[in-house]
C-alpha cells in the first residue's frame, strides 16, 4: 500500500519567539516521518493583525493531495486563526495535535499549548469536523499509536473511496447476512461492488491456453504440499477458474473479490474453489471471500487499508464459554499459514473432488472484525482476543479420513455471552495483532456505529 499522505500546519501565537514555534513544530513533523508518513507542509501559522500567515497557509494547503490534515499547536493562539486555515479542509480527516514544552535548566517553559488545543476542542466539533484529538503529555514524546492509528485510518477512508469489489454471482445459498445495499455502501463507506456472471467465466475458461494453464498447474504442485496425490484435472479445474477470474481482476481493477461457492461454481462446475482462491490472493494478491460475502469483503478492505494484512476469513463452529473455535471449510491464504501450505484433495458431500487446504493457522494476538448495515445504519461489531492452536476435531461430511481444517481456538478479551448476542454474521475477518482502535478511529470518520 501507499504511505500516508499528510498535510501539517503548525500553530503559535505572534508573540511567542518565531525560533521556539518553528522547532516545536520541526521535531512533530520529524516525529511523522520517522514512521514512514509523507509529510507536506507549511511555515507554521501566527496571528498577525493583517492575517497573512492564514491566508499564506490556506492557500499552500490548497495545492495539496493527502489524507489528513494534522493541525499542530506549538503554542497558544487564539481559535480563529486556526479556524481559518483548516475550515476549507473541513471534509478531511483533522488530527488535533497539542505539543508541550521542556525543562531548560531547573526550570519547565511552556508556550501553553494545551491551552490553545482546549479552546479549540470542542468548537472544532460543533463545526462537524472529523478529527481526533493528541496531546504530548508534559516534557513527554508524543504517544506515536494513537498518532498513527488515526493515520492509518484517515488513508483507508481514502482508499475505500471509490475501491471496485468483483462478485461472481449474487446471493450464494439464498444467505441473508451476506447481502449489502450498494447505494447505501457507497454513501457511507466507499466502495463500488460489481456483479458478472459464471458464464463469463466459462467462456472465458474455453479459450485459455492450455500451455499457461499446464505451467501454473505444475508450479502449484511444485509449491504446495499435497496430503496425497490428487485424482487427473483437480489441480487443473482450480488453475483454469483462477485465470478467469484473474483476467476479470486485472481487466476491472478489483481489489476484493468474492465468489459464488456453493449454488455455483461446487454445483455447476463440480468443483470447490478453494484453490482458485488460494491462487486468487498469492498471484493476485487480492482479498478473498467466498460465499458472495459482500460485507465481509468489504471489511477484509477496511483491515487490509488499516493493517496491511491479507485479511483472512474466519467461520464460527462451535462458542466455548472463553471464546470459540473458528475454521474455514476451504483454504486461508498462504500469509496465515504456520510452515508449508498443505493441501488435501477430498470432497464435502455429494461435490467433486476439490483441493482443501488443511494447513496449520498462525497462532497468537488477534482482532476479529465485521460490517452491517440495516438499511443505510452502518455498524462494526469489533473484538479482541489470544488464537490457539485447536483441539483435534472434525467436521462431519467430509470423504474419510475427515479432514482438520485450518482452525483456530480464540480466547476472547471480553465475555462470550456479550459478543454472541452481537454476533453478525457466520464470517468474521481476522487480523494479527490488536486493531481496535484504528478500527474505532476508521468508524467515526465513517460515521459507524462500534458494537
């Protein structure tokens, strides 16, 4: 992904030494830096009587592609100054940011920057402005997460806008949760959501050339760890189905993509897609979903946007009094895999062999997340937990010897009972590490509710 892209504008009042203001607001911006955000800036802002530093700097500022808007207050000034430069930006995400001063000798000095952030805080939200509000605590280095947890947010919210999600087919198994409605979607969160039929990709699959499709079906047996060998044309079905899709990716730009699974491509086609969507996020390096799980695509968006993650899925089996265990009856991408991806030809009931991956999952620190909407209302239930490596078990209606899918046991942070009666649906995507509050900070630019 791209950096973050902020525009800086410090602030100080006209008599504080200019010398003081500018290095205040030279360290913050090396502070944004360091972490890997592109900064464009401006010579910090006074309130002169003619007004020419506002006039200066909203002009500069205008000139100017970025995320959001960090408004950095070196000092005390009053609120109108302030005002006048960011109002025209009043569209973009805003980080309030107030520095302190330092101990020169025995002495603290302060320019009264809290005094300057107070005044402003809660104008700045009568106004509708969507920030969030810092503060260096005295003598301290700025607490950088927060910081860049609202960075990160402030860039998926202009990455979400206008992303394109691909789904084959509408509405797989007749599902309810899985549905979106896409005026609303695009409304409230951002992105476009197109829908092409299998057919295409049947047609398009009768005219590959059958060399690539050979060469890809030999690298994936190469590359991946077979259980047992898999019966003539498994691996083929899986290589032609993902050079479809992947042309429809490449020719539409899709940065999700979701699948019709089991009306589709398992009872026309006779195959599980799982391959194909494990090929889907190795060469493409796309989100996928399977399902026709609009939501939750759009969900893997926000977390991929966030995190940088693969944004895997996640399907509830069975709620433990601690937590639950999750699975996936199909494939999770090779990026949350614990050593060689495994793959087991079998089938699931009266469906063709298909390939299922049976590797093991990546284990430790994990945030659990997923969108809703009743009708253009947007929520996202959002929660925390440590994953563990399951107990042995299987799914029933699996060719023996069943299978164990790749699995995780979560022990949530909070009570079992309390996310179960939020529960929104059967899938849920999964990141590594805790994300909740650049989840959170996501929301309120959103206009989302956090459940």
């Amino acid at each position: 992904m791209r950096s973050v892209r902020a525009a800086f504008v410090g602030f100080g009042e006209v008599n504080t030494p200019r010398e003081i203001i500018e290095r205040k607001c030279g360290e913050a911006r090396r502070h944004l830096e360091e972490q890997g955000i592109e900064v464009g800036w401006t010579e910090p802002v006074a309130d002169d009587p003619e007004g020419r530093d506002v006039a200066r700097a909203r002009a500069e500022l205008a000139g100017r592609e970025f995320d959001l808007l960090v408004v950095c207050l070196a000092g005390w000034i009053p609120s109108h100054a302030v005002i006048g430069v960011v109002d025209p930006f009043r569209h973009k995400p805003m980080l309030l940011w107030g520095l302190t001063g330092r101990t020169e000798g025995d002495r603290f000095v302060t320019t009264a920057d809290q005094a300057g952030t107070t005044a402003l805080r809660k104008p700045m939200a009568d106004l509708g402005y969507r920030f969030k509000y810092v503060v260096n605590y005295l003598g301290r280095q700025p607490d950088m997460r927060k910081i860049l947890s609202f960075a990160a947010a402030a860039r998926a919210e202009s990455l979400l806008r206008g992303a394109r999600i691909g789904e084959m087919g509408y509405r797989d198994m007749r599902l309810y949760a899985t549905l979106h409605d896409g005026v609303s979607l695009r409304a409230k969160i951002g992105p476009e959501v197109e829908v092409f039929e299998m057919l295409e990709m049947v047609q398009t699959i009768e005219k590959l050339d059958p060399s690539e499709v050979s060469r890809l079906a030999d690298a994936v047996r190469r590359r991946w760890q077979f259980v047992k060998p898999p019966k003539e044309g498994t691996v083929e079905n899986a290589v032609r189905l993902y050079l479809a899709v992947s042309r429809k990716i490449r020719e539409r730009g899709y940065e999700a993509i979701s699948l019709i699974d089991v009306d589709g491509v398992k009872k026309l086609l006779g195959f599980a897609p799982a391959g194909t969507f494990m090929l889907l996020a190795e060469e493409d390096n796309v989100c996928t979903i399977p399902e026709n799980d609009t939501l939750g695509a759009v969900t893997q968006l926000i977390t991929r946007y966030l995190t940088g993650q693969v944004a895997a899925y996640m399907e509830f089996y069975e709620f433990l009094e601690n937590g639950m265990l999750m699975g996936v009856p199909d494939y999770v991408p090779t990026e949350i895999v614990e050593g060689p991806v495994t793959v087991m030809p079998t089938a699931f009931g009266e469906f063709g062999e298909g390939l299922l991956n049976v590797s093991r999952v990546k284990t430790g620190r994990v945030t659990l997340a997923r969108l809703t909407h009743t009708g253009n209302r947007y929520g996202m239930h959002i929660a925390t937990g440590e994953a563990h490596w399951p107990r042995k078990w299987e799914e029933a209606g699996w060719a023996p010897p069943a299978p164990q899918l790749p699995s995780l046991e979560i022990v949530l942070d909070g009570r079992v009972d309390e996310f179960i009666q939020n529960v929104l649906g059967q899938h849920y995507i999964l990141s590594y590490g805790d994300h909740r509050e650049a989840l959170v900070d996501l929301c309120n630019l959103l206009g989302v509710e956090v459940l």
